[in-house]
C-alpha cells in the first residue's frame, strides 16, 4: 500500500475513534462537549498517528496499543493549539482554516476545552483496552507522554518561545526551542511505542527515538518556511504570521536558502537514524520524504 493510502485509512480511523470517544462523554456540560469534538475534528493532517502507526507496524505491536498512543497524543497535540490560538498566545483567528475554538465559541470555553482535552489523554491511556504485555506498561506511557507535554516539554519550549519573542536568539537555541515546542510530542509517538514492544534492544530504541527528534525539528524547519513560501489558503491561516509577531524562526535566523539547507541536513541525519535497523524502514523513510517536502 502507497503512504498516501495508508495514511488516509489511519486518519479515518483515528477520527472515528476519537469522534467515538468524546461522543460517549455524558451531556453535563453539552457546549464543552462540543468545543472538545470541534478542536479534535477541526481538520488535523494526524501526522503523530501515522508516526504511531508506521513505527508500530515495523514492530509488530497490536493495533489497539497503537489506537491507544495515537488517540492520547492527538488529544495533547489538539489541546496545544486551541491554547497556541487564545489572545494571550498568538492570537489566531484562523486554525486550517477554520475559525478557531476560541471564534467558534468563546475564550472561556476554549480554555477548558483545552484542558478537557488534556486530561482526557491520560484517560485514554489509563483506561483505552491495550494488550497484556501494554496494560503493564501504562505508567511509562502516562509519564512520557506528561514529560512530552509539560514542562519538559511542549509546555516547557512554548514559554521560552514567548520569552524569546521579539529578541535575538542563537540557532542552538531556536533548535532548542522547537526540539521542546515540537519536537517532544513527536518523539514521544515513537519513544511510547518502543515502551509497548517486547524485548526490542536499547540500541534500536534510542536510533528510532534520534529518528524521531531529528524530523521533528525537521517538520517544524519546513514550518517556518511555509510561513514565507505558502499562500493562505494553503496554510490555513494567515501566511508570515510568525514575521508579524516577532516570532524567531530558521528563515529569519538564516535565510530562506540557509533554512533549507538546514531542513536538507536534518533530512539526511533522520535517514541515517534508520539506515542500520534491522527492520524494514521503508514507510518511516517515506515519512521522512513527506514530512520535509510537505507543502501545509
């Protein structure tokens, strides 16, 4: 099967189950319940869970342990963007070019949307149906994906890119940065598979974890450039947004050419990660190609 197709029929079945999951919710709190589903179903490519899958795949892992991973990071990661949108953020308006959950409903209710959304990640790994082998793994799933998402994290890379708005930083710090921003959510999708696969050698871990950190600050390089290359509608939100808020990027730190060439390095890098694997890395390679040539 062709990556394109794969890729579709696991972003319809990450939809369905997470739809399925928030629908199942009880109607104490309807215009919650609605936010939830709207931030979740707003358009998401689910890059995170084609990582999930790809990876899981390779190494033969059961589908609802993967199901499991996919539907708690696609929760943090759509709760990291409803919070990204709010006024004391970034102030969006647009999200893939739909209005954001703070537009299509208010400030207030955005706000916990996010945090129901957080919360009901470590649900879904406390309680989704996993295998055996798994279910005796649901501590270290909870405490990566916390550690991925906080403070040493997501959490951790945005304050410092608020705190780095307007000022002149060095590339080891923007890398810095976005390996925090981005890259931590990424690396946990495949650091947590590796956490539910019997006996997989600690050398074949931390490759597929490199793997995972390089073309996560490779996705957000080639984020940056669309930001100056793309149209609008393309994005899905407004394009140079970054420029306008001051925002430190790779173009800005150097060039849109010197930003490509970076983008070219972490590709090559990634690919390397893989190259000594005794699996067939065939999919991740074709993941990697689409991560860096990706045009939204």
């Amino acid at each position: 099967m062709q990556l394109a197709s794969l890729h579709q029929l696991i972003k319809e079945r990450i939809d369905a189950s997470l739809q399925d999951t928030i629908t199942q919710l009880d109607d104490a709190a309807p215009q919650l319940k609605q936010a939830m589903l709207y931030a979740l179903t707003n358009g998401g490519k689910r890059m995170r869970p084609l990582l999930v899958h790809l990876t899981g795949n390779m190494l033969d892992i059961p589908d609802n342990d993967q199901r499991a991973i996919s539907m708690a990071i696609e929760c943090i990661h759509a709760y990291s963007l409803v919070h990204d949108d709010l006024p004391a953020m970034d102030d969006d308006d647009l999200r893939r070019g739909n209005p954001t959950c703070h537009i299509a409903f208010n400030e207030a209710t955005a706000i916990l949307a996010g945090d129901a959304l957080q919360t009901q990640a470590f649900t879904i790994l406390a309680e989704h149906p996993m295998s055996n082998y798994a279910n005796q793994q649901r501590a270290k799933l909870v405490a990566t994906l916390a550690r991925a998402a906080g403070y040493q994290g997501m959490c951790g890379g945005q304050a410092i890119d608020l705190a780095a708005t307007g000022k002149a930083i060095t590339l080891d710090q923007l890398k810095q940065l976005h390996q925090l921003k981005t890259g931590a959510l990424l690396t946990a999708c495949v650091e947590m598979v590796c956490q539910v696969t019997e006996q997989l050698p600690r050398q074949h871990q931390q490759a597929l974890c490199r793997f995972a950190s390089l073309i996560g600050l490779a996705f957000q390089v080639q984020d940056d450039i669309l930001d100056v290359t793309a149209t609008t509608e393309t994005l899905g939100k407004p394009m140079g947004s970054d420029e306008a808020q001051g925002k430190n990027t790779f173009p800005s730190l150097l060039g849109l050419e010197g930003a490509r060439q970076e983008l070219a390095k972490l590709h090559q890098e990634a690919l390397q990660a893989l190259a000594g694997l005794p699996y067939n890395t065939d999919y991740l390679v074709a993941f990697t190609d689409l991560m860096v040539s990706r045009s939204h």
